[in-house]
C-alpha cells in the first residue's frame, strides 16, 4: 500500500463517512511507529507534516505519543 501512496504523491486524504478529515497516511505512519513509511511520506510530501487531522493533531503529535 506504501507504493500506492507514494506513486500518487503520498498525501492520499483519510476520510471519515460524512467527509471529516481522519488524517492523512502520514498520521497513521506516525501513530503506528513505521519509521520506514513516515520517512518515505515525509519525503513524498513534506508538506503533510504540517496537516492537522480532524483533531488538530500534527503528524509529530502521533509521534509523539507511540514513542
């Protein structure tokens, strides 16, 4: 799936039903601990690690909290 992201520029847009902003990859990278993803997302498309989800959490945020 990674490859499927990144061959579309890696900033795909997780939604709930309804349209709510979920987050982009890079959240769920960051929150699940994927060094690897978040760093090939970060390089696709640094301009998502400044994207705030529908929590306004930033990507670091998830970061943070998984250690």
């Amino acid at each position: 799936m990674l490859e499927q992201l990144l061959a579309h520029g890696g900033a795909a847009v997780l939604s709930r039903p309804g349209g709510s902003l979920r987050g982009l990859p890079l959240h769920f990278a960051a929150e699940h601990g994927s060094l690897a993803s978040v760093q090939a997302l970060v390089q696709a498309a640094p301009q998502a690690a400044a994207v705030a989800d529908s929590k306004k959490l930033l990507p670091v945020a998830y970061a943070l909290r998984s250690g």
